[in-house]
C-alpha cells in the first residue's frame, strides 16, 4: 500500500463516529484511527477500511508509549506532534494524509489529494492558509515579516511526502510539526516549518482551494474542496478540555475549543454539555441543511 491515512482522537473517541461515517459514505480508501481502547469504545461503526491503531502494548511497530501521547495532550498539541513523528519515521508508504477527526465530510476530497501528489508531483497539497491576508498578528515586527512569507497549507485535511524535509532528529521534527519556531522567521502554526523546509529544497506545493493564486493568496471558501466538508476546530481539545480540565491551557483557545465542542456534541452526539455554542452562521447553516443519511447538504 502506497498511501497511509490516518486520524487521531485521543481523549475524544465519542466524536469520531459523525467523522468515520460520513467519510465511508463518500470514500473507500481504509483509514488509520489512533486512540486509546477507551476512546475506541465510543466507536459503534463497523467496517473494514477502519483500523484502530493503540500504543497500549510496545512493539517494534510502536516504539512510544501512550502515557507519553497523553501526557502530551496536556500540554496542548504536543501529543499530536509526538503522535505525527512516529507516524511519519515508521511508516513505508509514500503519501501520508492527514485528516481532523472533527471534521464531516460531503464528498469526495481523498481522490483530489492523492492525484495531487501521484499524478501532478505536488509534494504537499491541502487549502491554503495565508500568511499576508491572515486577519491575525497584523502588528509589529512579526506581522512585517509574516507579510513577506509565502502561503502554507491547512492540516486538517492534507497530503504529503516526506521526502524534501528532513526527520530527524525525532525532538526537531516534533518542534517542527508543532509549529514552533525553528529560525528567526516567525510562522503561524502546525507543520508550518516543514512546509518552509519543502519549499526551500524545492518541493512543490498545490492549494486544492486555490491553485492559480500564486503563493501569497486568500483562501477560496467557495472551492469544490472546502465545500465537500464540513470543518469544525478545536472540538477533540474540547472534548478533551471537558472532560480532563485545561490547566496550563491559554484560556481563549480552551474557551474557544469548549464552545466549538459544544455546538458539535448538540447536533451530532445529542449531547448538552452546559456551555454555550460557538456563534459561527456559516458553519450552523450547513449543519442545518445536512441530511444525515445521504451525508450532503440538502436545501429544507
């Protein structure tokens, strides 16, 4: 097998049954779930394209351990960096994709990717996030700089190889996942250091949403790509946030995460968690029109 695609749901397993189902409905490619047996309880879809994947017993295939992930995950999205470099240093295939496990999907968008990067040589491909017309950091030395940066990728559904960035050593690789700084150049966020490391070596990357925008660009909301899912952000870190607490967590993203959790757990889990919904129109329009069956949007 020549493409790995996987998701992550440690502490969150209960919201990846909306996710799993509605990827099935449109795909038949087998995906890679990385959780803990608790989380993997909460999954009641069954199918064979879904392999669960734990640390609970060490192999040669899984070298960490997941106390370490977990215990990442209290620090945030060290987990995820901790759960991403494993991945990417022990596994053989070619082209990795990645995929949130708060997100709905409504069409196909996994054929897009893979013949971004089979077909077309793309190294990375996903929708873009901007750097100049971010609506964020504006001011001071960092926004001038960010300014100046080309475009990277979003990481919620995205492809690539590994074959123009360097991954080791393992704790470098990590810091770069993360989206910590590694030069003197700010960046934005996840993953965003390799996609400058891609770049710099001379890989090339595709804006599924955009890609006769150049490398500086907005993001196109209205492309096939975007349209054919429904993105949240934050609900797995709120889910995880309820229910073990966020301390050490900046307070506006844990808010932020509460309430996104919030509005998913009401219209998918039939949950009321005691916390008001994130107040986003756009993404309750397309939650109200989705037909849950046939998992697109349908005008009621």
């Amino acid at each position: 097998m020549e493409i790995f695609i996987w998701t992550e749901a440690f502490n969150c397993g209960e919201i990846l049954n909306p996710m799993l189902t509605s990827f099935l409905k449109h795909h038949s490619y087998p995906i890679h779930v990385f959780g803990s047996k608790e989380d993997f309880r909460e999954v009641t879809i069954k199918s064979d394209l879904i392999i669960f994947e734990n640390f609970r017993k060490k192999t040669k295939l899984f070298s960490i351990s997941e106390d370490k992930v977990l215990n990442g995950y209290k620090k945030g999205h060290k987990g995820t960096a901790i759960l991403w470099e494993h991945i990417i240093n022990s596994r053989s295939e070619n082209i990795f994709i990645h995929l949130d496990s708060d997100t709905i999907f409504l069409g196909d968008v996994i054929t897009e990717l893979i013949y971004a990067i089979k077909s077309e040589g793309f190294v990375l491909a996903g929708s873009r996030r901007p750097y100049k017309f971010r609506p964020y950091r504006r001011e001071g030395r960092d926004g001038r700089q960010l300014d100046l940066r080309s475009d990277c990728v979003n990481t919620d559904c995205f492809a690539f190889t590994k074959d123009y960035f360097r991954t080791y050593p393992k704790f470098w690789l990590r810091r770069k996942i993360l989206g910590k700084q590694v030069s003197l150049k700010p960046i934005v966020d996840f993953f965003d250091p390799i996609t400058f490391e891609i770049t710099k070596n001379g890989g090339r990357i595709k804006f599924m949403d955009s890609p006769d925008q150049g490398n500086s660009s907005s993001t196109n909301h209205e492309s096939k790509f975007i349209k054919n899912r429904i993105s949240f952000a934050a609900v797995g870190s709120g889910c995880n946030f309820y229910k073990n607490g966020s301390n050490g967590i900046p307070s506006g993203y844990s808010n932020f995460a509460l309430s996104s959790y919030s509005l998913y757990a009401s219209y998918f889990l039939n949950k009321d968690i005691g916390i008001p919904h994130l107040n986003d129109q756009i993404l309750l329009t397309k939650i109200k029109k989705l037909d849950k069956t046939t998992w697109t949007l349908v005008e009621k």
